[in-house]
C-alpha cells in the first residue's frame, strides 16, 4: 500500500509536523520535561535568518535559524514549555509566490539557503524568487542563468555579481564568514572553466576559502605536479575533467583528502557529450574519488562545502587522522 497521496490534508500535514516531530524526538523525555542534562544544537555558524512574513491563512512564517536556537535554549532552560515550542515549529516553512514555493526553512536545514536554478525560468521568476529568499538570507546564489536573466537581476539588486564564466549570479547583503581550511577546485583544460567556476563559486559564497589550479590535465602531467604544495593542503578537492576523464584518478593518488570528480561534456564524438569521462571517472582506480552529474558543478561545490565545514567542526583544518596521530 502506497503512502503517497495526492490529498491537500496530507500534505499539509506533513509540511506544518515534521520539524515538530524531530523536536519531540530530541528534546523531550518521557515525563514530558525538559532535562537539562540534555544539550541543545550547536549554534550553526551562518547569519541571521529573519522571518518571513505571513502568507497563506495556515502560513505562520515558521522559525528562524537563529529563533530556533533561542527557543531550544530556553527550553532546556525551563523557562518555557513545550506546547509554545513545538506551536512555534509547526509552522509551514514555505512562502507562495503562485509560480514557484520558496523554501523558507532551507538554511535553517541546511545552513544555507535555496539555491535558484535559473535554466528555464523567466528573469521576472528568478528576481521574485531572489527577493523572497533575501527577506530571510543575507546571500542568494543562482545558476545556469541567462544574459537577459542577469540584466534584470542586477538592475533590481544593486550589488549584485554575474559570473559570467560560471553562469552564475550572487548577491551578498551579508557575506558569510569564511571557514578555516581551503577546497581545491582543479581542471583538466580551459574549456572545462565554466563547470570549473560554477564549483568554485558554489563553494566560495557558502563560505569557504577556494583555490583555483586550471589547466592541468594529464596531457601535460608536469604542470600538475608543480603545485603539489597546494592540492595537498585543500581539505577538499573539486576536479574537473572532459574527454578521457582521467585527471580525478591521479590526483586521488597524491592526495589524502576526499576527491570530487566531476565529468564535463568536452570533447570529441566518442566522448558522447561526457558519458566517457563519467564512465572513466565512476571506474577510477584512485581510492576516496566520488563522482557527481556531467558538468555539474554546482552540485561538487556544495558537497565540497559540506565536507569542509565537518572538518571545521571536528576542530581542525585536516581531514586526515595521520595529520592528528600522536
């Protein structure tokens, strides 16, 4: 029996209870106190998330990243009790714009918010979707835009930034602290640049510190080993390749940092628009090599992000236990 469902009742069920549910899982003990022995999230290192404002009859706003701290502290604290708490996170995390439904609760999930994929959006849809997600961000990321896309964006957004390489756009009210430790994006060649910056423009505005290395392919394997001193300091590494797809497997060799490989669609006929090089890249004899999508950049960015920021909150820069060994 299917537990999927087309009914509105459901849904919105679902939507409003689930932060709820979590909440009564973590936080709440069998007596229905709070224990005080229990401690509450670490504060996410990301800037304030400020509320969104109502929308629907039965849309409340929900709870902002750094609410949900506060109301979790207190909580633990006694000072208030847990029908306010769990009404507080039984709101609907989404605001209506009739044409899209913005996830409102995305960086208080993630730590970063909804990223807009600009590829067949009109440039009104994607300045409406930034303007609701910067109610609430102090940054918005989009890709795989347009020229006609950017125009608008920038017009109505002063400050704005188009990537043009990357296809890219960002806007930054606020930019967010840098993490220690560096994520390493790599590419086999020039034409690989604009997935290559698609990764490193991902990763440089959800706050990470990136070093690029292009044109590096193993052609010409000398021009790769001549920066040894900077692929093994990243504690991530972003590589990006087309034609054989072969650059991920040397570097996963020199290196002891997790390699995220990523397949572009450059090349010749037999590359059949970067099915070679993913297939080369997913048969890699280099051990700690993961694979994303052809040419999605985006994608190896914020994965590299993720793993950067475990390494931060590990509390150190490397992610290699012989680093830390007595």
């Amino acid at each position: 029996m299917s537990l999927v469902t087309s009914s509105p009742t459901f849904q919105e069920f679902a939507l409003r209870f689930w932060s709820a549910d979590i909440l009564v899982r973590l936080f709440v003990p069998v007596n229905g106190k709070a224990d005080k022995n229990v401690r509450a999230p670490t504060k996410v290192r990301y800037a304030h998330f400020a509320r969104d404002p109502p929308g629907n009859s039965w849309q409340f706003g929900g709870v902002t990243l750094s609410e949900a701290n506060a109301l979790l502290e207190q909580f633990r604290a006694g000072k208030i009790g847990q029908e306010k708490v769990l009404q507080a996170f039984q709101t609907a995390p989404l605001a209506e714009l009739g044409f899209a439904q913005v996830d409102t609760h995305r960086g208080l999930r993630k730590g970063f918010p909804e990223v807009i994929y600009g590829a067949g959006k009109t440039p009104e849809q994607v300045v409406q979707i930034a303007a609701k997600i910067l109610e609430q961000s102090p940054c918005v990321l989009a890709t795989r835009v347009t020229p006609e896309q950017a125009q608008l964006f920038k017009q109505r957004f002063p400050g704005a930034i188009h990537h043009e390489m990357a296809g890219c756009l960002t806007m930054e009210k606020t930019p967010l602290p840098k993490r220690p430790g560096r994520i390493a994006v790599l590419c086999a060649g020039t034409s690989d640049l604009p997935v290559a910056e698609e990764a490193a423009v991902t990763a440089n505005i959800m706050g990470n510190q990136v070093d690029r290395l292009f044109d590096v392919g193993v052609a010409g394997l000398h021009r790769l080993l001549n920066r040894l001193d900077l692929i093994q300091s990243a504690n991530v590494l972003i590589v990006v390749a087309g034609m054989e797809g072969a650059l991920p497997s040397v570097v996963a060799g020199l290196v002891s940092k997790p390699v995220i490989a990523v397949p572009t669609s450059v090349g010749y006929g037999a590359s059949f628009g970067g099915i070679a090089a993913l297939l080369g890249m997913l048969n890699s004899c280099g051990s700690g090599v993961t694979v994303v999508n052809i040419d999605n950049g985006f994608g190896a960015g914020y994965a590299a992000s993720q793993i950067n920021a475990l390494a931060h909150d590990r509390g150190g820069d490397s992610l290699s236990p012989l680093n830390n060994h007595p």
